[in-house]
C-alpha cells in the first residue's frame, strides 16, 4: 500500500483492498462475497446503463479518540435505499444485509480508515444496478449491490467556513412527484449543469426552487438546507429533496439544544430574516451559508453579519462531529461502533 497522505485526501477516490458484493437472481440475494477487484463484469446492454436503474448511498466511518471505529447512522442509509428501490421497481437489500455488508467492508479496510487526528474518514459507497441485457425499458430481473469504501478528507481544509451559494432559476433539480426524494444516479447526471455554471460563477454550489411554482427553497447542490431565526432551524419540506440523514440528525440535535425545528415551505423572500443558515450532508455535516445571489432578480441575501460561520451553526456542527467520535453520547443509537484494533 501507497503511504496515504491522510492530512491532504481530497473527496475523491483511492483504492482500496476490498469491496463486497452480492446478486440477485431468480427473485434471490446470493451469500456476500468479498473481493480485491475493482471492476464490475457488465453487459453493454445491462438496464442500469440505459435506463437509470441505479441506487447508491453514502455514509461515513470514522477511526475515533477512544480508538475505536464508529459507522454513523448506517440503519438509516439502508432503509432510504430501500425506499430508492421501491421508487426504481428493484429488489430491497434488507437492513440486515446492508449493515452486515458495511460492517465487514469497513473491518476489510481497516488500514484506510484515516486516523482521528488527520479529521478525514472512511467513506463507504453502496450501489445498486439492474444487470440484465434488455433494450426494453422494463425493470431488470438482475442486479448487482456492491459496497466500497475509499477515504476522504475533511470537507473543510481551512476549518469550518461559511460560502456564498447562487440560486439557479433556470434549472430544475427534480419535479415534484419525480424523483427528487430517492438517492438515484439520474437526479446527479440532471444537476450537474447547473452545478458547473455555479462553480464557474464563483459560486460553492447552486440553489433549486421548487420545481411548480420556483418560490420555495428546495435543496442546495447535493445537500439540504435550514436556517436558523428566533431560535429555531427552519429547514424546507418539500417532495423533491432527497431526505437528508444529516439534516434529520441536526434537528434532534438543535431540539436536543433547546431549538425549535420547522420543517415546512421556506419561500426565497424568507432568506433575507434568517441570523444562520447552512447547507447539510455527510460530506461537510454543515457548510454554513455568507451569502445567496439570485442573480435574475438581481438580489443578494447576506446572511452572515461577518462571512464567518454563527454560533448556532457552530454549536450544532461540534456536537455532531463529537457524536460521530464517540465523545459525546449517542443518545439515539446513531452509531454503530466497531472493535478493529488495527
Ligand atoms: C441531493 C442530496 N441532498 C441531500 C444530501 C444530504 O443527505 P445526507 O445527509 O444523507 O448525506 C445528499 C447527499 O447524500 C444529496 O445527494
């Protein structure tokens, strides 16, 4: 193995020793396999390629200060995916399969989960394809599910730091009774237009209204949104984001802080009332928010006083992260603490 430069890791990807797999065929799962390959035997012809019969997930796990390793949240990701599979016509991989899958792909990799100190972390990428060679657009009959991990670095290299975000007018995400709450590859290839012209911008990353009537917020790139106002974390209920296991987590956490949590319609013109705001994922936690342009109207909404990251943002990020770490207690069973000594 390459000597890893655990201080610099970007989110990207570097292999690692093994993935697992397992199959489905005549209405069965098949026993997990573990294996060194990083290719994927695939027809051309295969559903997934065609038609976007494709589900994935992302979590996270971590090498902790008491020397443990702690997987977060792992329960949740396997019933979204299940929730994704219902909504793609593909076969559920149960709870206890996908946690019996993480598990042991983490204890697999146990050399490339990143040292507690470096602030970087394992991250661990189950997928779901529809195999079977058909050009009839029908759902496949076969299916691949893989897990991998690969490391990545802390979001923030300079520390936690708040960012200006665009509203995107022009672009929709996701329609409303679409497929904008599943975690399906379709929804990433349709963002990342607007994503590019974001970045290009200047921007962190782009804002969707809902798609209907383009006055409520609906999500943020690849991550949630809330802001924070009288004491309480506003964040949008809306049928086309993806329903984010980080923001659910923060608001346990923000009631936990003695806030109280709105999960409702959040109209742009709201933007311009709110003392914090973030965007939210399990690749930052929180990408707290300066400022949201949306240039077609010709407004700026400036939300922090000083372009740095609130106290509540703060306050809600540390006791997040020291969950995940195990230094905190996990009230509700979030973490999944693994014994790998090495
Ligand atoms: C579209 C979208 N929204 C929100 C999120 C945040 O979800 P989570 O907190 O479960 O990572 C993600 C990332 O997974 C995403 O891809």
């Amino acid at each position: 193995m390459e000597k890893i430069d655990w201080k610099n890791l970007k989110f990207g990807y570097i292999p690692t020793d093994y993935n697992v797999r397992c199959h489905y065929a005549n209405g069965e799962w098949s026993d997990i396999e573990e294996t060194r390959d990083e290719m994927i035997p695939i027809h051309m012809a295969a559903s997934c390629l065609h038609y976007g019969q494709e589900a994935f997930e992302g979590l996270k796990a971590f090498r902790c200060p008491d020397g443990k390793v702690r997987i977060f949240r792992m329960e949740d990701n396997a019933k979204r995916l299940q929730s994704t599979c219902r909504a793609l016509v593909m076969p559920e991989i149960s709870t206890e399969r996908f946690c019996e899958m993480a598990k042991r792909v983490v204890k697999l990799n146990a050399k490339f989960i990143p040292p507690y100190e470096s602030g970087a972390a394992l991250y661990l990428r189950p997928l779901l394809i529809g195999t079977t060679p058909d050009v009839g657009v029908k759902p496949a009959k076969e299916y691949s599910f893989i897990i991998f991990v690969t490391p990545v670095g802390p979001y923030f290299k300079g520390g936690f730091a708040a960012n200006n975000y665009v509203i995107m007018r022009q672009y929709d995400r996701a329609a409303p009774l679409g497929t904008g709450r599943y975690k399906c590859a379709g929804n990433y290839a349709g963002s990342l237009l607007a994503g590019k012209i974001a970045h290009e911008a200047g921007y962190a990353g782009e804002f969707y209204l809902d798609a209907k009537e383009k006055k409520y917020i609906d999500e943020c790139g690849a991550a949630n949104f809330f802001g924070i106002k009288n004491n309480t974390y506003v964040t949008p209920n809306s049928l086309s984001i993806l329903p984010s296991i980080t923001n659910k987590s923060l608001q346990q956490i923000a009631l936990d802080l003695g806030l109280k949590v709105e999960q409702r319609e959040v109209p742009e013109e709201e933007l311009a009332t709110f003392e914090e705001a973030g965007a939210c994922g399990t690749a930052a936690v929180i990408s707290p928010i300066n400022r949201i342009d949306d240039m077609e109207r010709g407004l700026s909404y400036q939300i922090s006083k000083d372009g740095k990251p609130g106290p509540i943002c703060k306050k809600l990020y540390d006791t997040y992260r020291n969950i995940q770490y195990g230094i905190e207690p996990d009230r509700y069973g979030w973490v999944t603490v693994l014994d790998i000594t090495e």
